[in-house]
C-alpha cells in the first residue's frame, strides 16, 4: 500500500530499518526509473543530546540542529525531512539553513509527548500501536520519569493490538486508571482493567476520560507524572478537558 504512492521519476526516501520492506521499496523504484534514497547510505542523522542532532546529507551537514519535538525517535523523522529538503532544493526550491534551523525548532504537535503543567506534570502522547507505546516506554525511561510515581492514564481502541499496548506501558506505572474515550470503537475500560492486571500493578476504572482525568490528580503528588496515553481520541478529550479548565482556546 505504502509503495502506491511511488511516482514515476520522483524521489523516494526512506528510513526504515526493515529489510524486507525497503527491498520492496528499491524493486518498485527501478520499475519506475525513480531515485531511491536510503537512510545510512544517502543520509542520516545523530542525537548529539536530547532534542539536538547532527544531519548528514548528500551534499549537506548540519550541526547542533535543536528540535521542537521531544523524543529520541524524532532524530530519525528530522533526519528524513531533512533529506526531502535536501532533494527540493536541488530541484530548485529555495531552502536555506536558517529555515531549516527555524522549522525544525518550532514544529509543535499537539498530543505526541506533550508536557502539561498543572501544578503536576501530565504527559500526554496517543501511543496508539504497539511500536508507539514503546518508543513513548523508551522516551520516559530516558528522559522524563520523575522521582516519584508514574500514574498511568490509558485508554485504547478495540480494534488496536490491546496487550502489546499495555505489555510496553502497564509495567512502568505505579498505578493504573482504566478509561475509555467518547467513540464508538473504543475499548470498555473495564475490558482494559481485565486484560491489564495480569502485569500486577494497582488500579482501577474511571469510564469517561474527564473522570478519569480528575481521580488522577487527586491521587498525584507534586513529584508525580501523570501520563495519558493509548489513542489519539484519549488524548483529544484530555487536551479539551484541560483547555477547559484553563480557558484555552479548543
């Protein structure tokens, strides 16, 4: 499916690190006479420290390049953004390195590792696949986990893999609030709570997220982290709830 979008002529630029798919990728790519462009071959980039890395191109490098987007995994995204704008700028588009600088900095996107601070920190990220979950287990494990307890807000899909989800996020937490969002494919948080407790931490089922929302800062201290997470919807609410109660624009 993903390799329906490969044109004829046009660049493709990948990042995977899965063999059997970039070989599928470089087949369908001499079928269309289009330049394949690999990461570790053409380019690549290096975290230098959280949320800085170090790009190299075809024809260009870029150092202490800050991003605005948290998470190790980002220095794999930036890096391949950055050698689509590499192959613009060949193509004529005018891309210079203090827009690159400015544009990496200032990417916001709401809901993926989004700290809130509410008088308790609350991390909020949609984590809904299980490579997600993992890559948000990998960013608190490195970078974000408090002295004190991680309270774990989760709500997930039916039709998403459930128990990987929960197998990469349900052990790193202190305590568990089991919920579901406002969405007809959304999984009962008490099917959650069932399939969650096999992994041994305390919890229990708040139904609505906003509910959910408020036994979790009632239960948090100064030190804590509260973090929500399992589906974009959960985290749409969680961001309506607070803006809510802060006045923030929807």
């Amino acid at each position: 499916e993903k390799a329906g979008i490969i044109k004829p002529g046009r660049p493709l630029l990948i990042s995977t690190s899965q063999a059997r798919v970039a070989a599928l990728f470089e087949e369908r790519c001499r079928e269309l006479r289009s330049p394949f462009l690999v990461w570790g071959k053409d380019f690549e980039a290096r975290e230098e420290e959280p949320e800085v890395i170090h790009f190299r191109g075809r024809r260009h490098a870029y150092g202490n390049l800050r991003l605005g987007l948290a998470g190790s995994y980002q220095t794999r995204n930036a890096g391949l953004a950055l050698a689509a704008v590499e192959v613009l700028s060949e193509a004529g588009f005018r891309i210079e390195e203090p827009h690159i600088r400015r544009g990496l900095a200032e990417t916001r996107w709401p809901g993926r590792l989004e700290l809130i601070q509410t008088g308790t920190r609350i991390l909020l990220d949609g984590a809904h696949n299980p490579a997600g979950a993992r890559a948000l287990a990998r960013s608190i494990g490195e970078q974000m986990i408090p002295c004190g307890r991680l309270i774990l807000v989760i709500g997930i899909l039916a039709d998403k893999a459930i128990p990987q989800i929960l197998r990469a996020l349900v052990p790193l937490s202190d305590y568990v609030i089991y919920t579901q969002p406002r969405y007809i494919r959304a999984a009962s948080a008490a099917d959650l709570m069932r399939q969650g407790a096999v992994f041994g931490r305390g919890g229990e089922v708040c139904p609505e997220v906003s509910q959910a929302l408020g036994r979790a800062l009632r239960l948090a201290r100064a030190e804590d982290l509260i973090l929500v997470c399992g589906s974009l919807f959960t985290v749409g609410e969680a961001l309506a709830h607070f803006r809510a109660l802060t006045g923030e624009p929807g």
